[in-house]
C-alpha cells in the first residue's frame, strides 16, 4: 500500500513572525539628558568657585592694607617699649656702678662713635 506522495507546506496565511528583537524596558535618562546634567552641575560649580575667588580676592586686599595701616602704630609702639626697656636698663646700671668712680650710666662701652644698634626693616 504506497500513499500518495505529500508535500508538507505552511498552514494558510503563512508562519507567525519570528521575534528576533530584545524586548528591554526604558531604563532611566538618555545619555544626552545625562549629559546636559553634568553640564549644567559643572557650570553651577565654577560659578560658584568665580565668586569665591573673588571673595577671597577682596578678603586678601582687606588684610594687606589693615597691615598697611597698622604697621606705624605697631612700629610706635614697639619704640615706646624699646625706650621703657633701654631707660630701665640704665637705672638698673646706675644703680648696680653706683660705687664705681668715674662711671657713667647709659653711655656706649665702645670707643667708636659710629656704632648704632641695629636698625629694623619692616617688610610688608
């Protein structure tokens, strides 16, 4: 018994489409939304380090002429301490060659009269 020979062809209205692609969820921003974040972050940080500098610019002239303006009253000041310190130390020398004759208090062991203490620099 031989059956007739059949073809086996593809049912009518054809095969389903084969899925072929990824099917992925959206998952957060796109990379220029990222992008334009970043962009925007680092634009806001360099503003804010601008009006930094410029604080700090203004605090550092503040200082420097505050020092500017101090300097004669603190080197005054220093002279007013240095004369107190200079007079006491030639009270006590008078007081301690009080019995030594011909002694005189205050006045330069040095032959030479150009010897001068040393003098200050003041540097800003």
């Amino acid at each position: 018994m031989s059956t007739p020979f059949r073809q086996d062809m593809p049912p009518s209205g054809g095969f389903e489409a084969v899925k072929y692609k990824r099917n992925l969820p959206f998952r957060g921003p796109s990379g220029l939304v990222i992008l334009g974040g970043v962009t925007a972050v680092c634009a806001y940080g360099f503003y804010r380090v601008g009006k930094g500098n410029l604080e700090k610019r203004e605090l550092q002239r503040e200082k420097v002429w505050s020092r500017i303006h101090l300097v004669p009253l603190l080197l005054a000041e220093g002279d007013r301490d240095a004369y107190r310190r200079q007079q006491a130390a030639v009270a006590r020398e008078r007081e301690i060659m009080k019995d030594v004759p011909g002694w005189e208090a205050g006045k330069s062991v040095y032959s030479n009269p150009s010897h001068r203490s040393a003098e200050t620099i003041v540097v800003i």
